[in-house]
C-alpha cells in the first residue's frame, strides 16, 4: 500500500484541472546586470549574458505555476553551468523560488512585481560551498497576441550571502532583465 502513496501524490500535485485554473510556463531571460562585492578595495564587474547564466551568479531558465492569466505566479529560476575538463570539474548551480504579482492585467504594458529567495552552489574538485540569495524586482508585462505568453521587462536586486570557506565575498547584482515565457 504505501509504494502508491508517491505516485498519487505526485500525480495529484502536476493535476491542474479547469476547476482549479492554473497553468504553466517555460521562460528565460538575458540582462545586463552590474555586480558589486562586499569586500573592500575590490572592483565592480559588468554582465551581459543571453541567456544570463549560473557562471555570472544569475539563473536562465524559468518554470512558473500560475493561475489562468499568469497574473499570480511561483516561479522556480535556475541555471547550471558544468566545465569537466582533465579529470577535474566545476559545477555551478543557482535557483530561486519566487512570487510574482501583476497588478493591472487589463493594461496593454501591465506592472508587475517578484519576490524570491533560493541558493548558489560551487562544486570544485576538492571543495563545495552553498550560499543564500534573495532579491525582488519591478518590471512590465506585455502580453503576445492570443494569450500564448509573455515578454518582460525587469529592473531587479539581488543578494549573493559571502561564503568564507571559498573565500567568495557578499555580492550585490542590480540587473536589466529581459525575458519571455512561454504559457502551456
């Protein structure tokens, strides 16, 4: 009896039927985004990135779980970045659980807001080091023609937590974020 317990709770959990009007999306999004570190005498580093990437901190895929007109969304932002070469690896991993609020759907450019928090993860040959990053950021929304999904536009923050046994300071990112989403 209990072998079928996870399989129904998954099955019941990836169920969105109409009574429930929630939907999916698949996006990404490249920015320009402008990195500070909290340590002193240490310089600033600029980012352009299509799409943005784990190796400049910053995630590039999304996946979002919203109601019908995607106007409240969990989204799950991530990216990952392998280089295997010689016998040693480095693993880069960042993700972020996010809400996301429209606030004028109705409107042609509709306002919107998120808010999130996940991790960053460096995986070296001889070492792993996790760190906490939150942020939030305030964009427009255009809906593409037919409802089949959406294009972006964000300013957002974002905070990297210092991780002293890489020796990785606290990072600061102020980021233009373009994007699209794809509604499935």
């Amino acid at each position: 009896m209990s072998r079928w317990i996870a399989p129904v709770l998954l099955a019941l959990l990836f169920d969105t039927s109409r009574a429930a009007a929630a939907s999916w999306s698949l996006g990404t999004q490249l920015g320009i985004a402008y990195i500070t570190s909290g340590a002193e005498g240490e310089g600033t580093t600029t980012v352009v990135a299509w799409p943005s990437n784990a190796f400049t901190y910053e995630p590039g895929l999304r996946l979002a779980l919203g109601n019908e007109r995607h106007t409240r969304d969990v989204t799950l932002d991530s990216g990952w970045f392998l280089l295997d070469e010689a016998g040693s690896s480095l693993s880069l991993f960042v993700a972020m659980a996010s809400y996301q609020h429209v606030f004028r759907p109705e409107w042609h450019w509709s306002p919107f807001a998120n808010v999130g928090i996940g991790a960053y993860r460096e995986d070296a040959a001889t070492t792993t080091h996790s760190s906490t990053r939150f942020g939030g950021g305030i964009g427009l929304r255009h809906v593409v023609r037919e409802n089949h999904g959406a294009l972006r536009i964000e300013g957002r923050y974002d905070h990297l937590d210092a991780n002293g046994d890489s020796g990785r300071p606290k990072l600061t990112t102020w980021e233009l974020r373009f994007g699209f989403d794809l509604w499935l």
